[in-house]
C-alpha cells in the first residue's frame, strides 16, 4: 500500500490490511489513533504520563490481537479504543490509593502553537487548571465530560464506550460540568478572568 | 467562570494533542509487527510422494501391514515347527517309499505300437 493513499482508506480496512500482513496498515493506524489515546488516558489518570502510555501501548496492542477478527461494520475502531483505554483505565484508578494532585509537571505535555509566550502561557494556567478541576471529578463523570467536550464524541457513541444509556450520560456531562464551573469559579481571576464574565 | 468560558477552555484542549513520545509510537509498531499474522500466501507445495509411503498406502496403511506381518510370522513358524498333523496330511498324500520308476501315460496304446 502506498503511504500517500493510506490516508484516504478507512480504518476497518487497514485493519484487514494488518491482518494480511501490510506493516504500513499498522503505521498508519497508530499515526491516527495513537494520539487520540494516548491523551485520553492522561486526562483519565490526571497526567500521569508514563502510566498513560503504558494503557496506550496496551490498547493498541489489544487493536492488533483483535485485527484478525474484527467484525466489520459493528464498531467504529476510534470507538472501541475509547472504551478499552476506559475500562483500562478504570482498572488503574481502582488500583490507586489516592490520586495525586495534578501540578504543572505532571499535567499532559501539550505541543507549542505559533502563539504569544503570554497568551500561552495564560492558556496553559487554565488549561493545567481544567485539568486539576478534572482530577477533582468522580471516574465516570470525569470519563463522560472528557469524552464528550474535548474527544468530541456523541452522546450515542459515549454510550457505547462507557456502556450506560444516553440519558446517563446526559446527566453525568451535566453534572460534571456544573462540577466544573463550581471547581474553577474560586480562580477566576488567577485565570486572568474578567469580573463578570 | 461561565459556561462558555468553559466551552473555549475545552476547544483549547481539543486544539492541542498530546504529543506521543517517538519511544512510545516505537514500542507501539513494534506490538504490531509482533501480532502481525504472517501473510496467508500460496499454499506449500505437496510433497512427492516417496516410494516406501506409496507402498506403505497400497497395503493397507497399519492395519493392512500388522496384518500381513502377522500372516507372515505365522508362515515362518509352521515351516519351522511342522506341527504332527500337517506331517501326517503330507505323508498320506507323498509317500516317500513308494518308488515311481516309469510313468506309463497312455498305456493303452501299446496294442498298436506292437510290431508284427
């Protein structure tokens, strides 16, 4: 397969093409996905980055054990990776005695953007604080909100990833959202906020 | 702190992907190259079949075999131990005392060959 085209050929395809042997299948799988999970469990366990790639590395490797079977047209593969690096991480959490605090270290690297050194870093002082307001979530309602306002997933596709009805999820991002507002509300001006918006 | 504070704070989130560490996108191709099925090519070619495997399969495979061995065992061993009871058939049959001197295979055509 040639890799300019890869980008047009959709992913259950270059699952049966990994399948059948074609290594750039698996490049460009892990170039499309790798990403997307490997941030999805740092934001799951509060920036620990080197817990996060080892559920990362293991979800794509349960990716390439299931590639041989996987059932065509029943789950999208972003999908099924959502919701076993959830489940992974869930299996982690539960294993914590106490969750560490989330500090400028430890938050999730994020890659530079071409813009002002203030406006970044005023940026990443609310970012790194969303991520702390985060940490301060119960698991599922964590799981709901991340999955919804930063992985950009549906309410019907959370569903399926955290196995619950919609209207549970519903009420989990609400809830979560609301437990946002309140967390972040005491730093609106550290944040560089303006009163009243 | 509104609602759409929040709703930019996630689009700013969304705009910047953790990066992934080169040692981790390695250690994840190297899972794949590990899992990979190995291609399904063309079929092995079939062995020619040799000549004691032919034979083998003429006979009868094993059964056929144990069962000719058996047979021949047995052929051995009476040839060996000439059991009392075969002796007595043979002997009835050839009698080694009597002595055939001639053979006279159409004695009644001597009449005819008789001179005079």
């Amino acid at each position: 397969m040639a890799f300019d085209q890869a980008s047009d050929v959709p992913d259950e395809a270059l699952l049966v093409l990994y399948a059948n042997g074609d290594s750039a299948a698996a490049r460009e799988l892990a170039s499309r996905h790798l990403p997307r999970v490997m941030g999805f469990a740092a934001r799951m366990l509060g920036g620990d980055r080197a817990e996060a790639e080892d559920v990362a590395q293991e979800a794509m490797l349960r990716l390439w054990r299931i590639a041989p079977e996987w059932r065509q047209g029943e789950a999208k593969v972003s999908t099924w990776l959502y919701r076993v690096v959830t489940n992974l991480c869930t299996d982690r959490l539960r294993g914590q005695k106490r969750r560490r605090a989330v500090g400028l270290d430890d938050a999730p690297d994020v890659e530079d953007g071409a813009r002002s050194v203030e406006a970044s870093l005023v940026e990443n002082d609310r970012i790194n604080a969303l991520h702390a307001a985060l940490e301060t979530l119960p698991d599922r309602q964590r799981q709901a909100v991340v999955l919804r306002h930063i992985e950009g997933l549906t309410n019907p596709e959370i569903a399926e990833v955290m196995e619950i009805g919609i209207e549970a999820v519903e009420s989990l991002t609400a809830r979560g959202k609301r437990s946002l507002t309140a967390a972040m509300a005491g730093r609106r001006a550290e944040l560089g906020y303006e009163e009243g918006s | 702190m509104t609602n759409s504070d929040l709703d930019d704070l996630f689009a700013a989130v969304r705009q910047q992907p953790v990066a992934v560490s080169d040692d981790l996108m390695a250690r994840v191709l190297q899972d794949a190259q590990a899992e990979q099925p190995v291609a399904v090519g063309l079929a092995r070619p079939k062995r020619r079949q040799g000549f004691w495997t032919g034979l083998f399969a003429a006979l009868g495979g094993a059964g056929g075999l144990a069962g000719l061995s058996t047979a021949a065992i047995a052929g051995v061993w009476f040839g060996f131990a000439q059991p009392t009871a075969l002796t007595t058939v043979t002997d009835s049959i050839w009698q080694t005392e009597v002595a055939v001197e001639t053979v006279d295979i159409l004695p009644g055509f001597d009449d005819y060959l008789s001179e005079g």
